[in-house]
C-alpha cells in the first residue's frame, strides 16, 4: 500500500484531531481489553499503525523499563519521541514484521484500510513469542441505519446518504473492508492462534461529541470523493454543521475487539 491509497494521510492538516478523536472514542475499550491480559510489565509490545500514539504511551508506562515497547506507522509525524516508546516508520504490507518474537502486539483501525489484510495478520500472528497475543480492534461500520435521532428527517437522510457514501464507496475505494471488523475471529483462528475471544461494543454518539465529529473529520479529509459522489458542498456545510448538533444522535460503529494467543 502506498500513502496515496490511504483514506486518511497522516499529512492531511486535520489527521492530528483525527487521532484525538479516535483516542477519545475508542482508548476506554482498548484499554480494558489490554489490561484484562494481565500483567505487562517487562513484555516487548509492538503497537502497529500507531497513529497519535495514545494507546503506545499507555503500553510504555504498563511495561516498565524492563519492558520495551514499539510504536510504527507508515507515516509516523504524528509520534512522540519522550514518552517512552521507540518510533519506526515502518509499511505493514511491504516489509517483514519488525524485531519478532513479540509478546504483545495490538493493531487498531489498521488493517482494514489494507488490501493485504488477510496476510498482514498471518504475519503479525507468526511474529509472536510462544504464549504471546494478538490482538486486532476494528470498526464494522458497513451496516446501515446510522441515526438513531435527527433534528428532522431531511438531516437523517443527509447523514445516511454520507455514510453509504463513505462505506459503500469511498473506503472499498481506497482497498479498505468496511465490514472486515466482523471476519477476524476467523482469521486468527486460520493463523493457528489459540483461545480467540471476540468483544463487540458500540454506543450513541450525539453531535459535538468526539464520534459524531468525525463527520466533519471524514469530509475534510475526503471532500473531492464526497462531491464526485454526488453531495454539493451546501450538503457538506451542513453535515459538518450537524456534527456538532446534540439533537443529532447516531449509532457509534461496531467495534470487534479480537485477542489470540500463539500456543
């Protein structure tokens, strides 16, 4: 995959409240998930597509001095040097997986932006130490249905016709799997990896919260492909405008979180 490819670059003004956003959204469940492995103290952890480094930062306090922790990404600007992690630029679909054997390592909303997901995860399972654990968080957001509450009806239908836009169009575009979230179980288990467990969990997003501003996150980083699909930019004016209305509410996407541990 090249940067081209990728829905959301790294270089873009916005990426960096992209990854503020997300941390907001999603760090709470990831977190629980992590910490429910248990002690990670002196373990080698590998955080892959680190983004803004928010769950990196909290595998390097977790994982003490002993431990040692890596942080890469395609493009990894956004990655701090002094917060106890290393940074690597590093492209999950051309190079081998960096420094194996891992006892740990977590991609999030990573793989299904990649054409070569399937393998990339046959590579991350094959990168871990005897006993070590994979674990892939991912967002199902292909299902329709999105508001669960609109100032009136012509906004509901604006909102559902940018989501369809964005899931049915522009991402599969791109090479990315807005439904992939749901096939990893399966993955994991195809890789050989042992005692997989998969927790789903989505909640309301109301507008001028971190998810429903991602609305406005999307256009600005997708807005030639939101106009060539039809929307004008009164449309995408108003969109923006409704990511901050509290009378707005919409379903957050499904997020699968998937562990499996290398026998």
């Amino acid at each position: 995959m090249t940067p081209a490819t990728y829905s959301f670059d790294n270089d873009d003004p916005v990426a960096a409240g992209r990854h503020r956003l997300l941390a907001e959204v999603l760090d709470p469940f990831t977190v629980e998930r992590l910490a429910g492995l248990g002690d990670l103290t002196g373990r080698r952890c590998l955080e892959a597509g680190a983004g803004g480094g928010s769950v990196a930062t909290w595998l390097a306090e977790r994982a003490g001095p002993g431990g040692s922790v890596l942080a890469t990404d395609l493009n990894p600007r956004h990655l701090r040097t002094d917060l106890g992690y290393a940074v690597l630029r590093h492209d999950l679909s051309a190079e081998p997986v960096p420094d194996p054997p891992w006892d740990l390592i977590h991609a999030r909303l990573v793989l299904s932006h990649l054409p070569a997901r399937a393998e990339i995860l046959d590579r991350l399972a094959a990168a871990l130490a005897p006993g070590g654990t994979l674990v892939i968080e991912e967002w199902a957001s292909a299902y329709r249905g999105l508001v669960l509450a609109a100032p009136d009806a012509t906004a509901a239908a604006l909102v559902e016709r940018y989501h369809d836009i964005l899931v049915g169009r522009l991402l599969p575009g791109n090479g990315g799997d807005p439904a992939w979230g749901g096939s990893v179980h399966g993955a994991m288990l195809a890789a050989g990896l042992c005692g997989v467990g998969t927790e789903i969990r989505a909640s309301s997003w109301a507008g001028g919260t971190a998810g429903a501003r991602l609305i406005a996150v999307n256009i600005e980083q997708l807005r030639p492909g939101f106009l060539a699909a039809g929307l004008t930019e009164r449309d995408l004016g108003e969109l923006c405008r409704l990511s901050e209305d509290p009378r707005l509410v919409i379903r957050g996407h499904f997020t699968y979180s998937t562990v499996g541990r290398r026998r």
